[in-house]
C-alpha cells in the first residue's frame, strides 16, 4: 500500500510540474514587448542646443518650478556626473533586465488582459532610494542610482538592513510589487493580521507574476533569513497565538513584526538576534498561500478578500 501511495504521490508531482510549465510557455508566447527608455543617458548628453527636445520627449521629467539654467547645472555638476559614470559602469548591459521585465509583464497581461504595458524609463535620483520605482498607467520610472549593489560608496550613510536589497536583481521584484500594491485591495488595516495578510496578498501576486525569482528574493530576505523564517514558522506562530497578537490593535506591532527592520522585536534574545526584519509579512505569506490550496479562488478575487475570509478560510498550519 505505501509503495502505491508513493507512486501516487510521485505521480501528481509530474503531473503538475507539466502543467505549469505548459502555462509557463502560454504565458511566454504572449511576448510583450519591451524597451527600457534611458533618459539618465540621454539627460547626461544634454547641451543648450538639444534641451528644448528632451523636454518636449518627456515633460514629465522636468519640474516647471526651475528654469533650463537649473538643468543644465545639474548636468554639470560633479557629484551628478559622478553618479552618471557609476551607473553607466553598473548598467552597461541591460538585456537581463529586460527580459525579466517582459516576462512580469506578460504574466500580467495574462492575468489581466485590458493591462498595457507603460513605458519604461531609467533616471537617477539623487539616491532617492525610498522612492526607487514609481509606476503610473502610462509610465513606470525606474532610479537606477538606487541599483548600484548594497555594498556601493554611495549607501555607506544607509542602514544595512535598508541597502541590502539596492542592487539590479531586485528591480523586477520592485517593479512586481509596485504592480501588487496597485492590484490589491485591502482598507481599513487596523490589526496586525490586517497588516500581515495585506502583505501576504503582495507576495503572493509576486508568486505568480516572477515565479522566476526565488522566494527569498521575492521578499528580498538573504537565503540565510529565509531558511530561518522555515524553520522557526512554528515558533513565531506559538508566539504570535500565546500573546494574543493577531488581533491587537497596538500601533507598535507594525514596527516590530512588518515594516522594514534589522530584526524582528520578539523581545526574546534567543529569537531576535536571528530573525529577519518583517517576519509578519512573511507569516502573512504563509497564511494566503494556505488560503489559495484550499479554496478554488482566482488570483484577482483573493487580492479583494477580507482579512476575516483568508484567514478564516485558509487553515493555516505552519512548518514544524
């Protein structure tokens, strides 16, 4: 009997790895095509003459509060040019990027057929890094001076825990995200559940729209933290349970468990030392990913799911 149930098991494995990668290939074959806009190259080439044609090609880059001396000087300044060469030197091949790029957005197309893929516009930003990805209908601006590697001179007044995903891989699980948050619905967050299922959803989207990026990228831990975020699901969820923190309104929960942070703050030095920051989320992940396998749900209804219904609905076990 267990070498029929093994057969069995092994069996629905295969099945399922063709299935998806069939719908890999349909997705592949919708072939959006993209083309990454350099205006940090085409600003840095700037002179007087040629100003007034940047401008017209993209208004949308030019504040009317400064005048063309305020630009011009900008494209002469040191440090300016400086941040120019250096992400020249990091960007000099884009064509990864792209790829990446197109196959996120084919799985949108996918998912949502009225969606249009915006122009792709790389900037800099004075390493504005807090604002690295910016997507609107039509546009999706992208500072690469916020891509130049967690270990670049210019990160070394930024927090470790803030710079460790500055580098050109994560672009695309930027850019996913950004996506994520335009597409999901969730108001009213006012417990920590609210909070951690609202970022399950994210990551989640970002399971189906770069399945080609792994998980710890996905919710850009090293592979390090993730392996421990596994390993400890238990843990954390008898934490979470016996503290009664689920359904707790206190305004310091997020800072501890959600938003971005060196470390999670259990409170507990055999826990905190090792744990990675927004452990929340990644619970939060575990739950909506529960919710998914058990109920015959589309992607597009459970991003509009209340928290009381994932939740409810998921029967969340966590790793032991």
């Amino acid at each position: 009997m267990k070498y029929i149930l093994l057969f069995l098991f092994i069996a629905t494995i295969v099945i399922s790895c063709k299935k998806e990668k069939a719908l890999e290939q349909e997705i592949a074959n919708i072939n959006t095509d993209v083309k990454i806009e350099r205006f940090d190259k085409l600003f840095a080439k700037i002179t007087p003459e040629k100003l007034s044609d940047l401008k017209k090609a993209y208004p949308f880059m030019f504040s009317e509060k400064y005048d063309d001396s305020f630009w011009l000087a900008k494209k002469e300044d040191t440090l300016q040019i400086e941040l120019f060469n250096e992400v020249n030197k990091t960007f000099s091949n884009f064509e990864n990027i792209e790829s990446e790029i197109e196959s996120l957005f084919n799985h949108l197309k996918y998912i949502y057929p009225e969606f249009n893929p915006p122009r792709i516009i790389t900037t800099t930003s004075d390493v504005d890094f807090r604002n690295r990805i910016i997507v609107t209908d039509t546009i999706s601006l992208i500072a690469l001076d916020s891509y130049l590697g967690s270990n670049h001179e210019f990160y070394g007044g930024i927090a470790n825990f803030l710079k460790a995903n500055l580098n050109k891989e994560q672009i695309v699980v930027d850019l996913a995200n950004a996506y994520a948050e335009k597409y999901t619905y969730h108001p009213n967050r006012k417990t920590l559940l609210d909070e951690m299922i609202y970022f399950g959803k994210l990551l989640y989207f970002k399971d189906v729209m770069i399945p080609f990026k792994t998980e710890a990228e996905r919710i850009g831990f090293t592979e390090a933290k993730f392996d421990w975020a596994k390993a400890n699901e238990s843990q954390i969820w008898r934490f979470f349970i016996s503290k009664e923190l689920l359904f707790s309104t206190d305004s310091k929960l997020p800072s501890r468990f959600i938003n971005p942070a060196p470390f999670s703050k259990f409170y507990l030095e055999e826990i905190d030392a090792d744990s990675p920051g927004r452990i929340g989320q990644y619970i939060g992940w575990q739950i909506v990913r529960a919710y998914m396998k058990q109920n015959d749900v589309t992607l597009k209804d459970m991003l509009i799911k209340s928290t009381e219904d994932i939740f409810n609905n998921s029967k969340f076990k966590p790793r032991k």
